[in-house]
C-alpha cells in the first residue's frame, strides 16, 4: 500500500472565484483536484461540464479527477478528455456496457474508474478489476457536498482492499463524502488510497490547515 492522496472535491468552493480557489489548495499541499460533474438526471443536481474542466486545467499542474455523475457518460468521454482529464470516472449504475465504457477511457489516453452508489454492492465491479485504475465507493449518495458520511460502506472499503491485495492489482481505492477529521481514520484504517474531501478542505479560510489536518491523518 503506497502514500496515501488527498483529492480536493471542488463542488465546495467559490465557483466565482474557481481559478484562485484551485490554486489555494494546489498551494495548501493537495495532490489531486476532484471534479464532480452532474447532470441532474442520475443524480437531482447540475453542476458543471467540459468548459469548467478546461478552467480547471488552466489554473493547475495537479491531476484532474473528473467524477461524472451523469448518465449515459460514453456521449461526454470525450469531451471530458479533451478538456484536460487525467482520470475519468464513471458509475457502474450508469452503464450498460461498462467494459467497453472502461476500454474507452483508457483508449483516450485517460486513467478509469469505476464508481459505486452506497447501496450498490462490490460485485458489480468485481468481473472488471483488472480493467479499472481505481474504484470509487461513494460514502454518501452522489449530488450534493456536505452530506453525513455513511458508515456501513465500510464494510465494501474492506472487502475490496483484501481483493486489491489478494489479487496484487495496481488498482487505486478512492471514497468520496463525509471524509473529515472525524471519519478519516477509520477510512485508513480500512485500507483507503485516495481521500476526496470537499466540504472538510474549503471550509473556513485556511485551507493549509484544513489539507493539514487532513493529510496529517494518513501516516497512522
Ligand atoms: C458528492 C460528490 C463529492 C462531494 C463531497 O456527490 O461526489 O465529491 O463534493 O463533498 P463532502 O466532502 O463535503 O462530503
Ligand atoms: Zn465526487
């Protein structure tokens, strides 16, 4: 198990000042910037599309996590690479041929993930793991920051490390919702990689503290 990554989710931030805001918590020391797209048809909220994405690119070296929360994802892959994605994610609900959705992404030159909803179960991406770089668990149901983390989604965070391990894959394990100082250490202990955070990095105005106190976390 390698060093461990702090995914900034930038649904929390000031969209009115987007640019200034990637470069804050570029400086603050995260690793990754998360991008959660939404298309108020998988889930009841709309956020942002490519155009943002390439804003996004332009004022980062970071890698982009781009996390589409969006229905039929294989018309928008594209897109979404050509904007500036390093890794494009998608949810296991929202595709009906989710190899070739995953074959697609990796096709265009982009890292896959494969996304799962809180009540969807792990074997849904069991038959794909040797096809995917990285699996996201949802930790709370997609479509708004801020929301209570869901804990018996634990119990997938521990199954899937033993099947990472077991198998020896070079695959990354993310969660996204809920991830603060107070959940965080259960989260490591679990056997997470990647920590998206949004509400927990950009509340308040120091966000070296906030990606501090974070960060600080995953050495236990
Ligand atoms: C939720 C998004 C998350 C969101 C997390 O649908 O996918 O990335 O920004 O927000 P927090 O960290 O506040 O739970
Ligand atoms: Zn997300």
């Amino acid at each position: 198990n390698g060093r461990r990554l702090l995914s900034a989710s930038i649904l929390s931030a000031d969209f009115g000042r987007l640019a200034e805001e990637v470069r804050a918590v570029e400086a603050a020391g995260t690793d990754w910037i998360h991008v959660d797209v939404m298309d108020g048809h998988f889930v009841p909220n709309i956020t942002i599309g490519p155009d943002v994405v390439r804003a996004v690119r332009r004022a980062t070296g970071l890698p982009l996590d781009v996390h589409l929360m969006i229905a039929e994802p294989d018309r928008y892959l594209q897109d979404f690479a050509d904007a500036g994605a390093d890794w494009l994610g998608v949810h296991v609900e929202a595709c009906v041929h989710l190899h070739r959705t995953v074959q697609r992404i990796r096709e265009l030159g982009k890292k896959a993930s494969v996304s799962l909803n809180p009540a969807t179960p792990l074997c849904w991406v069991e038959p794909i793991l040797e096809d995917v770089d990285m699996v996201l668990l949802m930790t709370v149901n997609p479509g708004f920051g801020g929301q209570k983390f869901i804990r018996s989604v634990l119990d997938k965070v521990r199954t899937l490390r033993r099947w990472i391990d077991e198998r020896d894959l070079p695959v990354l394990l993310q969660v996204d919702g809920g991830v603060n100082t107070d959940t965080v250490d259960e989260l490591v202990e679990a056997g997470v990689d990647v920590f998206v955070a949004g509400s927990a990095v950009f509340r308040g105005d120091d966000y070296k503290a906030t990606v501090g106190a974070l960060k600080s976390r995953f050495r236990s």
